[in-house]
C-alpha cells in the first residue's frame, strides 16, 4: 500500500542532549519538532509505551493522516513503505561538548538550553539491542557536538562496527584526529563528514571562531588516508552562508582544497537560519551560486550530495529530490 510517510517515522530514532525525537527536523507550520520524550537525560525507558506512542504515528500516516509536527516536511513522500518494528535510522546526539565555535551552531542559538545533566548512551543502546530494536541494516549518525569530545565515542563505534552496522555516519570537526574513526575508515562502513566551509584560514576563523583550519585540512588529509577501498567516504562540506561565504571565488577556493588533499564527494547545505528567514525571498544570486556548485563540482569530478536544509531549498525551487538524504550536519 502506498502512502504519505517518511524513513525517520517508519524507523528513526534520535537522541538529543535533553529529548528523544523520530528525527532533527521538523515540519513547515510547527512551533516544536515532534518529540517521543522531553525532559529526557537517560532515565529508564518504558520501550513499550514509547513504541505504542511512535506506531500510533505510524498508523495514522497510513490512514493518511500526518502528524501536525511533520506537515509541510521535504521529507515526507509517497511510496510503498516498508514495515520494519525495529530501528533503522539511529541517530546519536546526546551530547553537545565541542571545541569548536561555528556562528551557525545550535548551541548559540536562543532555544538552546545548557544540558541540565550529561548522559550516557551505551547502556540504552545495549537495551535497544537486547530486545532486538535495532536494526543493523540502516545507519548510525553521530550528530550532537564534537566526536573527539564524547567519552563513549569509541565504544559506541565499536559496538556498531562489531554488529555488523550497515553504515555509521560521523559528523567531526576534524581538529583533533579520532582513532576509532581512522580504524573504521578502514572497514568501509564508516563515512566522515566535515562542514570546512570554505578554502582558506581567514575565512575558517571567521566561520569557526577558532584558528584551526591548518590542523582540520592536516585530520582530513590523514582520513582520505585511511580509507578502505570505498574512497568517498571523506566528505567536506560547505554551508552556504549568505554574506559570508556567498561568493564563486569561495566556491573555487574550497574545491581547489579538497580536491588537493584527495576528497572525492562533498556536500551542501545551507544555513538553516537564513533559510527559514528567506525562504519567500531567496535572492537570485543565491540561485545563480547554486548552479555554479553542481556544474563546477561536476565539472572537477567531485561527486556532490546534499543535506537537509540544501534539500529544502531544492523543494522551495523544484528540484527533482530522487532519493532524499535526511542527515544533519
Ligand atoms: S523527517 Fe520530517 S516528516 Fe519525517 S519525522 Fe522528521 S519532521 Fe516528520
Ligand atoms: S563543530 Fe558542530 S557542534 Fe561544534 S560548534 Fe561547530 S556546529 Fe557546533
């Protein structure tokens, strides 16, 4: 039977620093995403009352009702879909330590609250695992702060890559070298992604607010490195930025670098804020930029893949989405 849903309903599951939620975006005429837990810092779950919740949703998207949160979301599409009780999309973002200071980052935002307390996550997803909830067939996204900031880093890593996971996404700043991330590189399970922004040190310390790009391009080069025999696994991504970032020269720049050091696919996205702000009134030369990326990445035989909020505004301008990537970055 087909009809209106999206992965992240049918079988996404994300943690945040202080909430459990199906995903990390939210529908177009919503005041709140669409919440399972809030209030959550890792206390005991009941799984049955929270499936019960989350299949109510489910349910309802097959009757063809859409839950109010996910109106509106690019995500959203009709197909067959596949009725899995287990979880397919985990995403792990439970913590928000960084050591980095990027302009756009939601924790600079104002409804970002400081974590009330730390949790941990390994004793969850052990559970999740012990009642056969998880299915390793999907991804693994670490989405929350900085890899290299998370003590459970490593043993959440090696968990998944010891259970066989399909794919396990990591999101780094790339400051600091991870060594589970330069072992699982390895296995061909693991992709690496890293917002750069630009191709030049002065540009990076006003994008960041830290002087770090020299040591982010040194962690890439030694990640193209490491790689196993799938070698699009590295990926540098550019937030566009309007104002800031917005030019063709810093398109040039950027490519020029990553293709220096060996990247072979990058990703766009845009800043979430600008975009809610202009989605009405996006400015031509906003358009004329975007072009410029997919021919010249084209061009230079980069292969060019795009995040969320790019997708949303491939949706605005009426973009063909064939298979919608619903990550964050
Ligand atoms: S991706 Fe969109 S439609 Fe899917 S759960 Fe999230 S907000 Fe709802
Ligand atoms: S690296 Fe990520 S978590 Fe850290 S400041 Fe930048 S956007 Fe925020």
């Amino acid at each position: 039977m087909k009809y209106l849903s999206c992965s992240n309903i049918q079988s996404g599951l994300r943690f945040e620093y202080n909430s459990i939620k199906l995903c990390c975006f939210m529908g177009t005429n919503t005041p709140e995403p669409l919440y399972i837990k809030k209030d959550y810092y890792g206390e005991k779950l009941d799984w049955t009352e929270l499936l019960k919740k989350i299949n109510i949703i489910r349910e309802n998207q097959k009757k063809g009702i859409t839950d109010s949160h996910c109106v509106g979301c690019f995500g959203l599409q009709e197909k067959e879909w596949e009725d899995n009780p287990k979880f397919k999309w985990l995403q792990i973002a439970h913590w928000s330590d960084c050591n980095c200071y990027c302009t756009y980052c939601y924790r600079y935002q104002s409804e970002f609250e400081k974590p009330k307390k730390r949790y941990k996550i390994m004793p969850i997803i052990k559970e999740l695992d012990k009642l056969g909830l998880i299915d390793y067939n999907g991804e693994l996204a670490y989405s929350g702060g900085e890899p290299a900031s998370l003590r459970e880093f490593d043993d959440i890593t090696n968990f998944f890559i010891k259970k066989g996971e399909r794919l396990i996404m990591v999101h780094t700043n790339a400051i600091k070298p991870v060594k589970s991330v330069l072992s699982g590189l390895k296995t061909d399970t693991m992709s690496v992604t890293v917002s750069v922004d630009c191709g030049d040190r002065e540009k990076f310390k006003q994008i960041k607010r830290v002087d770090a790009y020299n040591k982010v391009m040194d962690t890439l080069k030694k990640y193209v490195k490491a790689q196993g025999s799938n070698k699009k696994m590295v990926r540098s991504k550019y937030i566009l930025i309007p104002n800031v970032n917005d030019t063709k020269s810093d398109i040039d720049k950027w490519i020029e670098e990553s293709l220096k050091i060996g990247i072979q696919q990058v990703i766009l996205d845009f800043e979430a804020d600008w975009l809610a702000r202009n989605s009405e009134n996006i400015p031509s030369y906003i358009d004329d930029l975007y072009e410029y990326i997919v021919s010249k990445t084209k061009e230079k035989g980069l292969e060019l893949q795009f995040y969320g909020v790019a997708n949303q505004y491939r949706t605005i301008k009426g973009k063909d989405l064939d298979e919608i990537g619903l990550h964050q970055g």
